[in-house]
C-alpha cells in the first residue's frame, strides 16, 4: 500500500516498526522477508542500530547480508557515552554500508550534536541525519550540504520547504502516504499541512507507536493484537480518530475496510510472544 501511494522507503524494525520489542533473530528476518518481497521496488533501510556496539555490528552486518539498503542507527540510549564514544561507535558501523544517524533525544535521553555529525560525514557511506531536535539544526546541515530528513511530522513541512530538508521519516505516512508524498514533493501547502495537524497531534498523543496501531487496527489493515507494554489509545481517543477519518476522506487512508471504534475487548494484548 505504501509502495502504491508513492513511498520512496522503509524503516524496518525502528521504534515505529517496534524494532525494540524483538528479538535480534525476528529483527533480521523481517529485514530480510521486506527485501526479499520488496526490494526491488522500494528502498529497505534496516535499523540494526544498539545502545550496545558489539550488537550493533552484528546486527548490521546481518542486515546487510540480507539483502537491505541501509542501516538506520542511533545512538547509545540509556547507557549513554561521550561525544568521542559517539564518533568510535558509528564510526564502528559506518564503513559496512550506507548508513543514517538517527538523533532522537526525546528516544535516547542525548542529542548528537553537530559536532559529530560533521566528523561522521567524512565517511562516504554516512548517507544523512534523521533529525528530530527541530528546523534550526536541520539548516545547520543543509548550509553544509549535509542530507537530512525531518523526523518530527508536526515540523517536515517546512523542514522541506524552508529549511532545505530532502524529506521525512514519517509515522503519518503510515495511515496517509499520498498526502505525505504530496507534502514532500508538490510544492508548499500550508493548507494540506494544517488539516493533517488533526490528525499528527491524535497519533502523538502518547508515545508512538500506541497511536499509529491504535488506527491501523481501526482501519481494519492489522489485527488488534498489541506486544506489551503498548497498550490501545481509549474508546474516546478512538471515537476522536473516526470523526479524524471522516474529515479528511477515508479514500486518503490506506486499506479498504470502513473505519471501526472498537471495543475494548476486541484488543489482543501480549505479554510472551
């Protein structure tokens, strides 16, 4: 469906994909079956990204000999290291692949300031910066001709258009890729960018991904089976996404069934899987 409506790539395994509640071997193997029905039509970019490098460097070198395209990598969360720590850790992975820096501090509880971007980019596999710290840090790169996708869905669209980014790694394309497609590649709309806020501010409402599966399963594109500890948004955030569907043209979200509340006890919840 995303391939259809336009989409240039795919974020296998990200924090979207739920790449953190699987296993390493469930994580390559998904690469692996996106490449293999996929790949030749869209660009598969794996996250095999660690807050442990030893990881990070079997998991991308696995995701590479599956077949992907690049690797999405973040850096180290929880335990988290100095800025030369950083660099010695991407630069651990850079040279297998084409890579992209994920700077997500809200993610990992540090920002990858520009210093070390701006070393990383000596590499020649150092593809760009997915960067979510706002449109003043993406012009620091764009200055420098540095590529850089939007990772704030509230901010891509002048993140593209004013402030020079290629695009945008989207949790809203999900539900909507022609729109988002439209917002990146037909010109400004400030009017397009205003009705999809709605639904943005919905999707973010609690922490990504609970929204985004919330809807899906809404739609009818999933089952409403959700891995611990997510959980769905509640029956008033779920009545709010149908009236959200209806004001934007159903024919504009993915699938083909008519939009659901659902019930409560229609969600599957998970805890060992």
């Amino acid at each position: 469906m995303q391939i259809e409506d336009g989409v240039e790539g795919v974020i296998v395994g990200g924090t979207t994909g739920e790449g953190q509640l699987m296993g390493w071997d469930e994580h390559i193997m998904l690469i692996g079956h996106t490449v293999n029905c996929f790949g030749g039509l869209i660009k598969v970019i794996g996250n095999t990204g660690s807050n442990s490098t030893r990881e990070a460097i079997h998991a991308t070198e696995q995701g590479f000999a599956v077949g992907m395209h690049a690797a999405l990598h973040i850096n180290p969360y929880y335990g988290k290291t100095s800025l030369e720590g950083l660099i010695s850790h991407f630069d651990s992975v850079l040279p297998m692949g084409p890579t992209i820096i994920y700077n997500g501090p809200s993610r990992t509880g540090q920002d990858v300031p520009p210093h070390v971007i701006h070393t990383l980019v000596q590499s020649p596999n150092m593809a760009g910066v997915k960067e979510c710290v706002g449109n003043d840090r993406v012009e620091q790169y764009t200055s420098k001709d540095i590529v850089v996708w939007s990772g704030n869905d509230d901010e891509c669209h002048d993140s593209r258009w004013i402030y020079g980014a290629t695009g945008v790694i989207s949790v809203t394309s999900n539900l909507v890729p022609s729109l988002i497609r439209k917002l990146m590649f037909e010109g400004k709309n400030p009017s397009l960018n205003s009705k999809l806020r709605p639904l943005i501010e919905w999707l973010f409402c609690e922490p990504n991904p609970i929204g985004l599966n919330t809807a899906l399963a809404q739609l009818g594109v999933v089952r409403p089976v959700f891995r611990l500890p997510y959980v769905p948004l509640p029956l008033a955030k779920r009545i709010e996404f149908v009236n959200i569907v209806k004001a934007l043209g159903r024919e504009n979200f993915i699938g083909e069934k008519h939009v659901q509340v659902l019930e409560d006890e229609d969600f599957v919840l998970i805890g060992r899987y």
